[in-house]
C-alpha cells in the first residue's frame, strides 16, 4: 500500500456528499499568512520530525485534509515538544494552546476507568482491528469519560502488539523476575507487575537514554516505535509476546471543531476515521512493521518467539488481572462485562477482514457520534 492510498482518489466518492462549494467564512482559528477565508487548526505533537510517524502518517493525513477542502482546512504541525510535552496534550488543549494533539489515556490512567480495558493482553490480533473496535465502541462506553476532560476525541490509534527489548534475553517468566522494564501508564504497568516485572512509567522519547544509562533493564514497546527510537542500539533481545496493544488517542479543543462550518466539520470527522486506520495500517502494521523488524535484525538485535506452553504460562498468570478490572469496574456501576464481550466480539469478527475491507469500511461505513455533529 503506498502512502497515496488514503488520499481523495480513495476517499472522494464517500466524502463528496459531505463537501459542498460554499465559500468558507473567516473564523476565530484563522492564522497569519494564511488566504482569506481559510483556517489553519494548529497541532502539536511531541514526537520528533525524525520519528516514522511524521512521513508515513502525520504529513500524508495532513495534505490529504488540505486536498478534502480544497484548502479550506489545513493543519500546521509543530512538532518535537516545541509547545509542551507528552504529558500534557489534555491540558494544551483545554487551555486552547494547540487545537489538535495527543491525548493518551495512559498518562493521565486515574481519569479514565473502562477505556482501560483496551488494553488488556491478548484480545486484539493487530492493530487494524484494534483501532476500529475502539471507535465502534467509543460513542456508547468511553465518550463520557473522555470528553470529561474537556476535549472531543479525534482518533483512536492502535500500535502494533508491545513485545518486550531488553538488555539481556527474556525467555521464560522467570527472566521478568524484578525487571526494571518501562511501559506506559494504567493496566499496561499492571500487566508487567502481575509478571513480576517492576514497571517504570514515562514517555516513549525518554526510554533511549534511560535504557542506556540502566536506569531501565528492559522497554515494552512495538516493533515500529522500538526502530524508530533506535533502541535496538542498546537492547539486542527481542521476545515476540503479543501481548497486547496499547491505544492512543488524539484529541481536539472542541471550540476550534465547533467553529468550523458544518460540511467542513463533516468532511473532518469522516477524515479522521481515515486517519486512524492510516496510522494502524501504514506505520504500525502490515509491510512497514515487516521493515522495522528488519532493521532490529540489521542492527543486531536477536528475535526470539515465546514458546507455545510458556506463552500460555504468561496468559494464565495474567488472569487475574482481568478479573479485578471486572471487579473493580462493576463496584462503581459500570457496564464493564457488556463492554468486554462487546469488544472480545467486534474484535473476532474484524480479525475476518482483510487490511483493504477495513480500509473500505472506514470511508464508506465510518463509526459516527464519535463527536456529535
């Protein structure tokens, strides 16, 4: 699949209804230097320019906006953490610092209770699905708790199943024993301490100098991102788990979608459904991920798959885990078994498809009420 897979040749018949010619009116979110009558949404990331998110994803999504409205929407990226850090996407966005940013649950876990459970191990095969099951299940299970934070969600994306880097090899349950590995926030640092592991929590940027200087042992991370943060320089073991995938959201300050006239709103909305699937099918899966695994092995890095019988040690070890989350969930009233057999059944009825139905089902047929229109 090339990267011009995504743009208007592909999505024009479905996004044609949405688009009309209506002249674009100035509004509160217009910049300097641009034409009269368009808007400039800023968005901010901190990931680098360098990373392989920014060419394989973030520029192709944002020259295909531009394409879709003819240049009546553009988006201007300003990346690297020049506005604020990983952990502050919510707050840049409430405060109206940035219109559109990231919005990872996983740094802010305590805000957020059963969208968590899209991250518990081995219940998506891949990202493709992963990323499409939770945008299903959004409108009906995570809106109130996400827009609780005072933005609308703009896509949910999936990385490719973590597995585990590390300094020396990781082969049997054994070999976590006290760990130091890093993972993000909420039940994936849950995962590793049912393991025995000893989780450290921080953002995916900080994890090359911290593995270096062995203030970590080991990282929990997709294939695609371990290569693009060059961890395999310093980790030359991999094990293949599965284990799980972890969800990332991005978010908009609702003022600046508001704002826009209704066909561009509309022509958006159906645009980041695109995004969403753009982000799981051209960096976290499929050819690109085969890619980076090929530069782990270039860089001398070690792949090792996890034995059948140990991989099931793993999964029954991790039983337990589920089970609070239940638990816990159900304490405080929430629809967590319906939300759980809803998405164990979206997402073994989605690992059917191929990459391209899933491409064809997010243009023709995108999940809507994401953000009320």
């Amino acid at each position: 699949m090339t990267d011009r897979t995504w743009t208007r040749r592909g999505v024009v018949t479905t996004l044609a209804a949405a688009a009309v010619g209506a002249p674009f009116l100035p509004r509160g979110r217009s910049r300097s230097g641009a034409d009269e009558g368009d808007v400039v949404l800023r968005f901010t990331s901190h990931v680098s320019r360098s990373h392989g998110f920014y060419p394989y994803v973030f520029t192709p999504f944002f020259q295909m906006v531009e394409e879709e409205t003819q240049g009546r929407l553009r988006i201007e990226p300003m990346m690297d953490g020049l506005l604020h850090g990983a952990l502050d996407g919510f707050k840049a966005s409430v405060t109206g610092l940035t219109d559109y940013t990231h919005g990872y649950t996983t740094y802010q876990p305590g805000s957020f209770h059963l969208m968590h459970g899209l991250q518990l191990p081995f219940v998506f095969p891949n990202s493709p699905v992963a990323s499409l099951v939770a945008e299903e299940l959004y409108p009906r299970f995570f809106k109130e708790e996400y827009e609780a934070m005072g933005v609308y969600l703009a896509t949910c994306d999936s990385t490719s199943p973590y597995q585990v880097i590390s300094r020396d090899p990781v082969r049997r349950l054994e070999d976590l024993d006290g760990l130091k590995i890093r993972t993000t926030g909420g039940i994936v640092a849950e995962i590793y301490r049912e393991l025995g592991a000893v989780p450290v929590v921080m953002a995916a940027a900080e994890v090359y100098p911290a593995l270096q200087r062995g203030i970590i042992d080991a990282v929990s991370l997709g294939v695609p991102d371990i290569a693009s943060y060059r961890l395999q320089e310093i980790g030359k073991f991999l094990t293949r788990v599965n284990l799980n995938v972890t969800v990332l959201q991005y978010c908009l300050n609702p003022r600046s979608f508001d704002e826009l006239p209704g066909d561009i709103r509309e022509t958006f909305y159906r645009l980041l459904r695109v995004r969403s699937q753009m982000a799981a099918q051209d960096y976290y899966s499929g050819p690109r991920e085969e890619g980076y695994y090929d530069a782990l092995r270039a860089g001398g890095c070690e792949i090792m798959d996890l034995e059948p019988s140990e991989r099931e040690r793993w999964r029954d070890t991790l039983v337990p885990l589920r089970e609070r989350f239940i638990a816990e969930n159900e304490a405080e009233g929430r629809p967590v078994r319906e939300m759980l057999t809803e998405m164990e059944r979206l997402s073994a009825e989605y690992s059917t498809l191929s990459r391209a139905e899933i491409r064809r089902k997010v243009v023709e047929d995108p999940v809507m009420g994401i953000i009320d229109l």
